[in-house]
C-alpha cells in the first residue's frame, strides 16, 4: 500500500483528476490507508468524506483491491454502513467476508442481498454467527437444499418454532435435513419424536422392497428400536367420546389387569360387564384381551358398522355367536339412539365369516403401533410430499415488520 505519509493536498487532488482505472485504484489505495491509519485520528467531516469517495470509487477500481478493502472493514464495527452494503452486494470473492462477519449489516439489508444476489451470497449468509429468525426464514424460502442445509447445521442461527416445524415436514422428503434438524438443540420432543418415525417408515419400505421379511414382525422391531432411542416416554391422553372420568378408567384399567394375568377375561364376562352398563370397565376388558389401546377400543366400540370389532374378535379366537352378542350388545351402549339396524348386523356378521384369523391378528398387530409410526408409514406409502396446512411455509420479513 502507499505510505500516506509522504503524499500531500495536492498529489491527493492529482490522483481524484485522474480518471484511469489505476489511477482510481491508487486513490482508493490511498483513501483506505488513511481511513484505517492508527496514528490519524479523522474528524467526523474527513470520516464522511473518504467515506464518500471510497463509495463512489469502489465499483471502479480492481476487485483484489475491492477484497482487500472489504476483508479490512469486515471486522470494524464503526464501518460506514453504506460502504458494508455496497461491498456486500458485490461478487462474492468481495462479499464474502463482510457477509460472513460484518455486524454492521441489518437484516432488511441481509434479506434483500439473500433475496436479489447469489446462491453464493446465500450461502454465506447462512453460516453466520448471528442469523435471526427473520433472516433464517429468507433463507428457507429460497427454496435452495444446501443453503437449507447450511442454515440448519449452523448452531448460533435462530429459527422460528413454525419454521422449524416446516422444516422436519420438509425433511420427509429431503434427507439431508434430517441429521442435522435432529442435532439442533431447539428442536422440540414432539418434532424430534415426528422425525425419528418418518426416518423409520423410509427403512421400512427400503427392506420390504429388497429383502423378504415379514413386515408386522419388522414394525414390531422398529417400533422398539425407536422406543428404546426415545426413552418411550408416557403417552398424552387420548380423545375419546364425552368426558370420561380418569379415576374411574384408571381404577377398570387396573381391575381389568389382574383379571388378565389371571386369564379371567372371558366372552362371557365381556358380556356381562356391557349388560350391567359398565362401558369402562368392558374397554378396559378388551384393551388387556387384545392388547390395542383403551382409546382404540373405544372407538371400535362405538363406530358405524363395526368391522373393527369384527377384527379384534376374530384376532382373540372369539366364536360368531359370542361376536355376534357383544356386538349387539355394543350398539345399545353407544351414546344417542340405541336402535340397532338388522342390515348392519347382517352385513358385520357376513365380515366376521369372511375375514381371516391370521388376516385379523395382521391388522390388529398393526393397530397396536405407535400413532406417529402408523401415519409416517401412510405417507411414505402414498409418497406424500405435500406440507401439511398446520405447518404453512414461512414468509421473509425484514426485523420489526
């Protein structure tokens, strides 16, 4: 660089005459060396006026000389703020540094670089040190994988609970979001739980495709496996039909336990139990006999057409006229009009004779997966890529708007 030292008014006022592409850059060579001199101390009037020069000069001059300005000001934090902008606008072999370190940049400045420059510029941007929520969710709506992915791997970056949650729906489909959605620490149980399933479902179509495994015994493994990682932690509670009353179903839960260890439940007693109005206690009954959840029971107990029941009693060996009762007896329990049609009858009875024993302890074994696993697997299996509504892709706003 020149030695500032040695140059007077009026060579300075000779090299701003010159309007040679090197005569530019020797004066901004020169106006930089000044504006960075530890020995100067620049008045706010020569502060803005080498400011002004250096900004008006700068797309002038040679880009090394434009790099060695910009990687020099990366690091200031009293750099001009327009000087910041117009070298981080520039070729990324200019911008790379200012965009990567300068803190003088705003996000609205930020936003419009990621929204009007490079893939590069992008890219840059999304390795920062300081990334906020706003300027993550610009990122993401380029739509662009690796910039996606770098914004995600960088642990300092702040991103939204809806952008997140976006992201792990993204990532059923785009699996270089998975690792490191599930590395981040502010990705919340329920989502990381949500991943871990849908990964889950993608192993299992790859093995049933490739290799010949019985795929309940393979759910039956995975389920576990994912179980084990997760720490199987207890259950919410589950929707049902009206208010139910906790003590009580936890009181017909435990009773209906020991009358299972005791191989106590029988048809009959199931039978029983219905025609004394003890609808808990009969779910709880149930849920021990073909080990589904009490929640499922319920609604296999009080849907239309009864097909479900028809499953489960069929997977427990129960005879058809011990079906045939409990169905009965089921639809007079069912809240509302306990009228039962003779043609839904008809028609359960004709299933409960047409369905397979094996077929039915196929689809109740199915029926005891984890929810979350059964709907990963429905996707993967209907190749589904849409975004659910609950999960709308985040718009890019500028900070404070």
């Amino acid at each position: 660089m020149a030695d500032t030292t040695q140059l007077g008014m009026q060579e300075l006022l000779d090299l701003a005459r010159d309007k040679s592409v090197s005569g530019r850059t020797r004066l901004v060579q020169v106006v930089g060396d000044l504006f960075f001199e530890e020995s100067r101390v620049l008045n706010e009037r020569e502060r803005a006026l080498m400011t002004e020069i250096l900004r008006q000069l700068i797309h002038d001059v040679e880009m090394s000389v434009r790099k060695v300005l910009a990687d020099r000001l990366a690091d200031q934090l009293d750099a001009p703020p327009e000087l910041i902008t117009a070298l981080a606008n520039d070729q990324i072999e200019v911008a790379h540094k200012i965009l990567l370190k300068s803190q003088v940049l705003q996000d609205i400045e930020l936003i419009e670089i990621i929204q009007h420059r490079t893939f590069e510029h992008q890219l840059t941007i999304a390795m920062r040190k300081s990334v906020s929520e706003a300027v993550s969710d610009a990122l993401v709506e380029t739509g662009n994988t690796k910039v996606i992915q770098r914004l995600i791997e960088n642990p300092t970056a702040r991103i939204s609970p809806n952008t997140i949650e976006h992201l792990v729906a993204e990532s059923k489909t785009k699996e270089a979001f998975q690792k490191p959605l599930l590395d981040r620490p502010d990705l919340s149980p329920h989502l990381a739980k949500r991943m871990y399933w849908w990964v889950s479902a993608a192993l299992r179509k790859h093995i049933i495709e490739h290799y010949k495994v019985d795929p309940t015994e393979l759910d039956k493994k995975i389920e576990e496996t994912i179980k084990d990682i997760l720490g199987d932690p207890a259950a919410a509670p589950e929707g049902g039909f009206g208010e139910v009353d906790s003590r009580s179903l936890d009181q017909a839960n435990r009773l209906a336990l020991k009358l299972k260890e005791s191989n106590a439940i029988t048809p009959q007693l199931l039978l029983q139990t219905l025609r004394r109005g003890e609808v808990q206690m009969f779910e709880g009954l149930f849920a021990q006999l073909t080990g589904l959840r009490p929640m499922l029971v319920r609604r296999l107990v009080f849907e239309p057409g009864g097909e479900g029941l028809a499953i489960a009693c069929k997977a427990v060996d129960m005879s058809k006229p011990d079906f045939g009762s409990i169905f009965l007896m089921s639809r007079s329990a069912r809240p509302g009009d306990k009228v039962v049609d003779p043609n839904e009858v008809t028609r359960v009875m004709k299933f409960f004779d047409r369905i397979q024993r094996e077929t039915a302890r196929k689809v109740v074994a199915r029926w005891k997966l984890d929810p979350d696993y059964l709907f990963a697997i429905k996707q993967v299996e209907n190749g589904a890529k849409a975004q659910p509504a609950s999960t709308p892709r985040p718009r890019a706003v500028a900070a404070g708007q």
